[in-house]
C-alpha cells in the first residue's frame, strides 16, 4: 500500500484515509463495524467534526483500547476563543481521548491569526502547549483562505476539496503545500457523490505522493473497494484515463459539490441535494431519487425566495438559485417520462 507522510507532522499512514461524515446516517452498531473494518483493513487515520452530530461518539467508541494505534483528526467551526475550548473539550470527551492528532478550523470564511481579534489561533496554539491538540489544521472550499493560510506558516495541515475534476490552479495548490511542508488531505475525491468510478479516482490521486485522500464512506461495499486498493492499487491507464476525461467534459463549467454551506434556507430547501439532482440521476439512476419523498423535496424550489443568502454563501461562487431552478426543470422533465 502506497504511504503519505503528512508534511512535516510525521504522521504517516496508508494512501487510504477515512472521513467520518457519513457515519451519522448509519446506526451506532453499524458505524462501529464499518470503522473497525476500516482499521482491520489498513486504514489508520480518521477525519471527524464536532458539527458531524454523533460521528465522534461512534469514532471514539470504534477505537476505544486501541488510541495509540489510530490517527484521530477533527474539527470546530467556533468563531470565539471560548466556544472554540469548548468544541475542544467536547470532541475530547466523544472521542475518549485526552489529545486529538490534527485540530482544524472548519472551512472559516478567513485564516485565523494571532492578533486578528477573535483569539480562535490563541487559544488553539494553547491547546497545543497543553497537548490536548499534537497538530494544527485548517479546512477549507475557498482558494483565497488556503492561499493565505499556506503563505502563513501557522498551519501543519490543509484539508481542500481535490478530485480529478480539479482544476490547474487546484493543482498548483497541492504543489505549493507540498513546497511549504504542509501536509494535504483531500476531501471531496468523489466529487460529493458526483464521480462514480472509485478506481479512476484513487488512480488520479496516487499521482500526488503528499496528498492524503479522506473518502467518505457508509456501506461496507465502498469500504472493501477502497480496501481492495491496498494490495492491487490502480493504475492511471488509458481505460481509467478515458473516464476522468469523458467525466471532466460532462462536469465542467458550474456543478454543486455538495458541501451544504449555503444552508439553512429560510424556504426550507434542500440546497445541496436538490442543486445537483439532475447530474445525479443521470449519472446514477435510482429510484429513490424519484420517490413521493424526493418529489416533495424538489418542489420546494418553487417556493424559494430568490434571497440570494445561499448564492452569497456558496464558497464556490455558484449562482445557486439558477441551479436550483435548472434542477427542478430537468427533474420535472425525467419525471414525465423523458429518458435518463
């Protein structure tokens, strides 16, 4: 299995890294089998939030015995020095541990610094003197606040969307952590669900030896793909080459990544469901796209108040009322029987 050592943090650890978003939809028995599978497979580094609802929780209890031999990251989106101690201690008490391997802001609409008025940077260098955090990191899905976090130097780690949908400045974002020392983590290697085929993506990543990819995972059948790799990794063939350009050509230009950052919606809209349905279904018809539930979920766009909050909160500058309205016209359209 191929390895990625995290900049200048040491921590290495398999190309495999598991994000922990997706165990809230699953009960706690199942997301303590998934996660002790995911370890028994290779897997030993594990990224969470506080905002995941129960994911710590089922995280801490799946390596309860076994902390020292697991990386465990997280994350808190305090905008104060308090809140921030108190996400801290709450993910500490989730997890059952007293230290979290990689503390990150979570996707903040700036770089926190010493001195920039909130104290969010003071009091996570605090927790690092007290050893209740081993590494500070940031995550984030705007180019602007990675640049300058990377161009700070406070920061061990970045954790950005990257998937072979990026782009050539994408690109040169890896590059420019790596020459930092940074490590990378790459969330988002599916696309938020868009990209289906596992092993183009894995093969496109494998290219980027400091790039660590977290893949969000819920169903044992996901993890054994990705566990598969370990002993038979892809290769970045013209097969799989073919497939990352006829998905590039069919995703380029606007598309929703799913990332939920433009909710709540004072409508009461769906967002990031409902902005990317159609590329969904025609990328993976299901039936359950199609269900009374989810038609009363896309008929909701009709009501929206074209506020303009979710278009001004959109990280990746969408214009997202116009997405949702497209959305709705195609979905209505598949649902009068036009084809897929």
């Amino acid at each position: 299995m191929l390895q990625v050592t995290l900049g200048q943090t040491g921590i290495t650890v398999g190309k495999n890294g598991f994000g922990c978003l997706p165990i809230q939809r699953i009960s706690e028995q199942e997301a303590v089998a998934l996660l002790r599978r995911a370890y028994d497979g290779g897997i030993t580094y594990f990224d969470t939030a506080r905002a995941y609802s129960d994911s710590e929780k089922k995280v801490g209890l799946s390596f309860a015995g076994r902390r020292g031999e697991v990386f465990l990251a997280s994350k808190t989106m305090a905008k104060t020095a308090d809140a921030f101690r108190k996400d801290l201690e709450t993910s500490l008490a989730q997890l059952g541990t007293d230290y979290i391997d990689v503390y990150q802001f979570h996707n903040p609409p700036f770089c926190p610094k010493p001195g920039d008025g909130t104290g969010l940077y003071e009091a996570m260098a605090e927790a690092k003197a007290e050893g209740k955090v081993r590494h500070i990191g940031i995550t984030n899905h705007r180019m602007k606040v990675a640049l300058e976090a990377i161009d700070s130097g406070l920061y061990e780690t970045l954790q950005f969307p990257f998937s072979y949908l990026a782009t050539d400045e994408e690109i040169a974002l890896v590059r420019r952590c790596e020459q930092a020392g940074m490590g990378f983590v790459a969330m988002k290697g599916l696309a938020g669900g868009l990209l289906t085929n596992a092993r183009a993506a894995w093969a496109f990543l494998s290219q980027f030896d400091g790039v660590l990819p977290i893949w969000g995972m819920q169903r044992e059948c996901e993890l054994d793909e990705f566990l598969s790799f370990r002993d038979n990794p892809p290769a970045l063939d013209p097969a799989l080459q073919a497939v990352i350009e006829q998905d590039r050509t069919m995703l380029s230009g606007e598309f929703c990544r799913g990332c939920g950052y433009c909710m709540p919606c004072p409508a009461g809209i769906q967002i990031n469901t409902c902005a990317r349905m159609s590329l969904m279904i025609r990328r993976s018809p299901s039936e359950k796209h199609l269900t009374p539930e989810s038609q009363a979920m896309m008929k909701k766009i009709e009501g929206c108040l074209h506020c303009n909050q979710c278009k001004s909160k959109c990280p990746y500058g969408l214009d997202t009322p116009t997405l949702l309205a497209r959305n709705y016209a195609d979905y209505c359209e598949i649902l009068a029987g036009k084809p897929v």
